[in-house]
C-alpha cells in the first residue's frame, strides 16, 4: 500500500508540472479520440453493413477533426490561425499513417473474424479490437511528433504567462 501511495503521490507532482499536464490533456484527448473513432466504426460496419476498410476510413476521419482541434488548443495551448505547412499538413500526415495502419489492422480482423464466427456481433468486435490495438502502438509515437516537431515548445500554461507578459509590456508601453 505505502508504495502505491508513493506512486500516487508522484503521479500528483508529474501531472502538476507543464508535461505532466500536457500529457495527461494529450492522453484525455486520445481517449475521446479512440472513443468517437470505435463508436463509428462499430456502428457503421455492425448496423450499415459496411465493409471493415469503409468503416475504418470513415471511423479516422471522423475522429482526426476533433482531435486536432482539441490537441491544437487544449493540449498545446496554440491559439489563432493554424498554420497549413507547420501544424495542418504534418497533423493529418499522422492521421493518414494512423490510416493506413488501422485500415490494415482492420481488413486482417475481418479476414480473421469471418474465419472463426458467423455473428457480425463478434466480427463487429474483433475488428474494433484490432483497431484499438492499432490505437496504442501510436499513441506514444504520436505525441512524441506532436511534442516536438509540430507543436515544439508550446503547452498551455507557458502561452498563457506568455500572453500575459506581452499584455504587461504592451500596457508599459
């Protein structure tokens, strides 16, 4: 117990600091982002009967829009326009990566699935488990590209101080 409170305890500390917020508000966004993404998936290729390759496109760009937004602004405090070259581009770049492994991951489910069962049910679920699978192996490669190559240098609270300074210097003329 004393070392599962020590952990706590450091777990506190880390999220508390400017990464360990960036990362906790990161991980919250993936989250939702593997949520929205498994939610159509599921329904599109268990209710409408689309193929695992529709569904799963459908499913990523469907989930991508909200998580860039949220990564952008919550995650790496950038605010105002979005810059094409540096943030746009390089942002969905990953997501057609994510693509093109989920889309893989869930044509070889498919494959799989139809082997072993009948009831779309459980096809519908080893897809979605492939595709959660998928989800976790980049999900540290993700955040280390956004970190530094996308959004270098920026999390919520230094832009927020940084915003505040500029206003004091502003107001000092």
């Amino acid at each position: 117990m004393l070392r599962v409170n020590r952990w706590v305890r450091l777990l506190r500390t880390w999220s508390a600091t400017v990464e360990g917020r960036k990362a906790v508000r990161y991980l919250l966004v993936s989250v939702m982002n593997v949520v929205l993404g498994e939610v159509v998936l599921g329904l599109s290729y268990l209710f409408l009967h689309w193929s695992a390759l529709t569904a799963a496109v459908v499913a990523v760009a469907v989930a991508t829009i909200p998580a860039y937004f949220l990564n952008r602004t919550w995650v790496w405090g950038r605010t105002g326009r979005s810059h094409m070259v540096k943030e746009v581009i390089p942002f969905w770049t990953l997501a057609v990566v994510y693509l093109v492994l989920s889309v893989g991951a869930a044509q070889a489910a498919e494959t799989g699935a139809r082997s072993l069962t009948a009831s779309r049910p459980l096809q519908t679920m080893i897809i979605m488990s492939a595709i959660l699978i998928a989800s976790a192996v980049l999900w540290l490669i993700r955040f280390f590209v956004l970190d530094t190559l996308i959004f270098p240098g920026h999390s919520p609270r230094r832009n927020r101080e940084d915003r505040f300074a500029q206003a004091a210097a502003d107001a000092r003329g």
